[in-house]
C-alpha cells in the first residue's frame, strides 16, 4: 500500500467527542458513540466504515452541527461546532431530500435563493452545478419524473452550488444500484477535485470507501469508535478503474479483517472460531 | 375532455334533460319543482337586474372570509399543535369526536352574543371548517419525510421559514384537502346560518322565497348556488391533479 502525503492544515477537528442518547420512557440511555478523535485535513477526503448501527450517522450529525456531542469539542475551521450547522458546511443524507414540488432547478437554486443571492447569481451557480452533474437538460423537470441516482444528484447540485468548504456525505449511493454507485463515485471524486472541499463520506460499503477515500476510519460496533484508520494512497487524479488494482484489495481485504467481528458484535453474535485466534 | 370526462357530462346532461322533461310533462308536479330551463331564464333575469348583487357580495364575502381564517388559523393551530406532543395528546380525542357533536346548536348562543349581523355566521363557519384544517395539517406534517427537518437545519432556517417553504409544500397534498373540507364546510355552515337566522345573504332569500311559495326564485337562488359550488370545487380539483402530476411524474 502507497503512503499517501495527506494536507497538513487541520480543516476539522473532533476531540474526545462521544453522544450519549438520553434515556427515553422505559428505555436506558443510549452511548451511540465515543470517544472519537480525529483530525480531517483541508481538501482531504475521508471515509468512515463500520457495522450497522455502530453510530456513523450520529458522527456525521455531530460533525456537521446537526447533535450536539453529549462531550467532547468539534471545530471547523478554528471554530467550535455545537448544535448548529456551520456555514461552509454542506450535508446530502441517503434519503432522497429533494423538494417534490420543485423543478430541479428550483431544487439547486432553494439554498442561494434563501440566502438573498441575487438571481443573475443563482441562475449562474445553479447551471454551473446542474451542468457538473449531468442535469442540464432536465433543469425544467421535477424529481418524480427523474431515476433515484438522479434525484441523489439533485440533492448534490443543491449543496454545491452553496459552495461548501466542507461536504459532508451520509450513505448517498445507499439506495442506489452497484454500477449507478461506482458511476456515481466518480461524480463525487470530480466533485472533490473541482470543489477543493474536504468531503466526509459515510458508507457501509468497504469497496465505495476504498475506492473514494484518501483516509478510511473503520468504526466499532457500538458505541462507535475508531478501531483502524486505513491510508490508501492513491493519487488525487484517480476514478472507479482503481477498483482493478492490488491495492485496492488489500485495502478492502484489511478493512474487512478489521470489522468482521464488529460486525457480528452488531449482529449479536460472538466472534467467530477463526477471528478470535488472531 | 377524456372518456370518463364525457360520461360524466352526458349523466348530468341527461339526468338534467329527465328533470327538464318530467317537469314539462307534468310527471312532477309545478309547486314542487320547475323545470331547470325556467331556473336558468330566472336567475339570468335576476342577476341581469341586479337585485341579488348586495346578496351574493355578502354571502360570497362571508363564505370567503370563513374559508380564509379556517385554512389560516387551522394551518397555524395544526403547526403548534405537531410541534407540542403532549398538547396534541390531550386534543387527539376532542378532534376524533369534534363533528360528532352538532356544531349549529351553539349558533343562537353566538347570535345571543353578537347579535344578529355577520359575526355569528362567520364564527360558526369557522367553528365547523377549523378542525378539519387543523386534522389535514396535522396528517400532512406526520407525513413529511424526516430528512426535510435536517435539510431545513443545514439550511439554518428560522422555525416560520421552515414552515412556510419546506413543511407547507410537503405537506400540501393533505393540507389540501383540508382546504377542499373547508370550502365545503364553508359554504354549507354560511348558507345553512342565513337559512335560519340572518337579516340577508342568500340563504335568507332562499328561505324567504320558500315561505313565499315563490319557487322560481327560491330555484334560481339554489341554481346558483350550485353552480358557484361546482365551479370552486371544480377548480380547486384541477390544482390537486395538477399537482398530484407534477409529484407522480405522470408527465413524464
């Protein structure tokens, strides 16, 4: 595996961060995550695996300001991040968000219009944004008449043309068929490389975090924590052909090795025989 | 016009065409009803002169104005009510028996407090509209996806804004037909009040006509207001196909 030379400047920090659900009714509370540490480098893109419930989403939520950290600091560019989301940061969650009784247009240009951005602007940034992501030609059509991947791009156009510094991605290939999701991951690395954002990736999928990230976190079954961080180190001009290299499975071979028994914790197994020796 | 369109047009013409010919043929008896030919010359002679005009602007105005504060203050009540859980706990069996209870009985009592002019109509109107709104809203906004509310945060929208541009049109298919119940319980609560008890409006001259064993007019006044009636909810179904359309991709 290739060493990668990842920026030096911290873009985002998470410190000592963990989330504890309240206790609710009859249930106990609930310690989703941490304690969590990491440091995301500007422009940097980073992917965070692990089983399912293992609180990937809550990290995503408390990074972006959506769930305050029950302890803990996150900052974002020097500043603190508490319950609020930051401005600079840009969120598209696996559910389709797009707005049904807009056009798409309307869709990307909802953030730029509600921040007072002049027309000429919107109408500019919004086709900018439609034309990367391959809508132009249906700018005039509403997400009902457009295919998930598509409807998932819409929500993408509509965070990008609010020009994030910091893009934060929850499952969004999730719903979506193998080939739309590799397609949809070079969509994403283009986005990376144009936007010079720093992107945070949730997935469940090993080969999506392979393939995109410079850096991949691979979470523990609850509460979440960081039990590996993997560098691929592949270089900033890459695409899903990667998925042919050697590296690539080595890298997913280890993510796997790392999270098999996480998840069947999660499952509410015990590990297996065979992980248990080594 | 589609095929379903068409039947649906030839029924009512035919079923007019029935009555028309009934009448005339005196199957139906004159005092009871006239025939729909004579409906239609009379309530053009009426409206020609003129005489229904101050009418019309008060039964259209008071049916308007109901209609608005139900959709408006129903939407708002439903808001606050979805965003308070244990208010809405408290209020869910008052709402699931509301129409249960006869709304009209109340009305003396209004026009007891009132007095016998416009208010007492329009606060039943309202009172027999309102909740209906508020269960739409409150049906519409338990269906709006999760995700919006984070959308709207990462957005930093104010809570009104919130509201306004994501929960109001996400919800809107439910809110609409909230709106349609109003329009209905509107025009049914207005008329029906002026029937019994209202110094003018429409329903006091439908009431008069039938006392006056005046049925031409007393006809052309339900005319009317059936048409007006039809043409409303007719268009308020185009806006919901519409937008039912617009949401299904059945453009596509």
């Amino acid at each position: 595996m290739k060493n990668s030379s990842l920026p030096h400047e911290v873009h985002a920090q998470v410190a000592g961060v963990t989330r504890i659900y309240p206790a609710t009714g009859h249930h106990p509370p609930v310690h989703a995550l941490g304690p969590i540490d990491l440091e995301l480098g500007k422009g940097e893109f980073f992917a965070v695996v692990g089983p399912s419930g293992c609180g990937k989403s809550t990290f995503l939520e408390v990074l972006a300001g959506l769930q305050k950290a029950t302890a803990g600091l996150v900052t974002f560019e020097g500043k603190a991040v508490s319950g609020e989301v930051a401005d600079g940061i840009g969120v598209v969650f696996q559910e389709d968000a797009s707005f049904p009784w807009l056009t798409v247009a309307d869709n990307a240009a909802f953030g730029l219009r509600r921040n007072g951005i002049a027309e000429a602007e919107v109408r500019r940034r919004v086709d900018d944004a439609l034309a990367f992501m391959g809508l132009k030609d249906f700018a005039r059509a509403y997400p009902s008449q457009l295919s998930g991947g598509m409807r998932q791009r819409v929500c993408i156009a509509r965070t990008l043309v609010l020009q994030p510094r910091l893009i934060l991605l929850d499952e969004p290939f999730g719903a979506l068929d193998a080939q739309t999701r590799l397609l949809m991951g070079d969509e994403v690395l283009n986005l990376w490389r144009r936007t010079g954002a720093t992107v945070l990736l949730i997935t469940h999928a090993l080969d999506e975090a392979a393939m995109l990230a410079d850096r991949i976190g691979a979470m523990s079954a609850r509460p979440g924590r960081f039990i590996d961080v993997v560098k691929t180190g592949w270089p900033r001009e890459r695409d899903s052909t990667i998925v042919a290299e050697t590296a690539f499975g080595e890298i997913t071979a280890r993510l796997w090795e790392r999270l098999r028994g996480e998840s069947l914790k999660a499952l509410g197994h015990a590990a297996m025989p065979a992980m248990a020796a080594e | 016009m589609t095929r379903v369109g068409a039947i649906r047009f030839a029924v009512i013409v035919g079923m007019i065409g029935a009555l028309e010919l009934a009448c005339r043929l005196g199957l139906i008896n004159h005092q009871t009803i006239i025939p729909p030919s004579e409906m239609a010359s009379t309530l053009v002679t009426l409206l020609a002169s003129g005489s229904l005009n101050a009418d019309i602007a008060r039964t259209l105005g008071e049916v308007m104005l109901v209609i608005g504060l139900s959709v408006v203050l129903g939407f708002a009540f439903g808001l606050v009510i979805h965003a308070l859980p244990r208010v809405r706990e408290a209020l869910d069996p008052f709402f699931a028996t509301y129409y249960a209870v006869p709304i009209f009985i109340f009305y003396p009592v209004l026009i007891a407090i009132f007095g016998l002019s416009a208010i007492p109509i329009v606060l039943i109107g309202v009172a027999t509209a309102i909740v209906a709104m508020i269960i739409a809203t409150l049906n519409g906004l338990d269906r709006v996806p999760p995700v919006l509310a984070k959308v709207a945060r990462v957005h930093r929208l104010s809570p009104v804004t919130t509201a306004l541009t994501l929960q109001l049109p996400a919800a809107a298919p439910y809110l609409f037909t909230g709106v349609k119940l109003s329009v209905s319980y509107g025009f049914i609560a207005v008329i029906a009040a002026e029937f019994i008890l209202s110094p003018t409006g429409l329903g006091r001259d439908i009431a008069d006509a039938y006392a006056d064993f005046n049925n031409r007019r007393m006809y052309a006044l339900i005319l009317f207001l059936l048409i007006v009636a039809t043409v409303v909810n007719g268009v308020l179904h185009a806006l919901d196909m519409r937008w039912a359309e617009r949401r299904s991709g059945g453009r596509s």
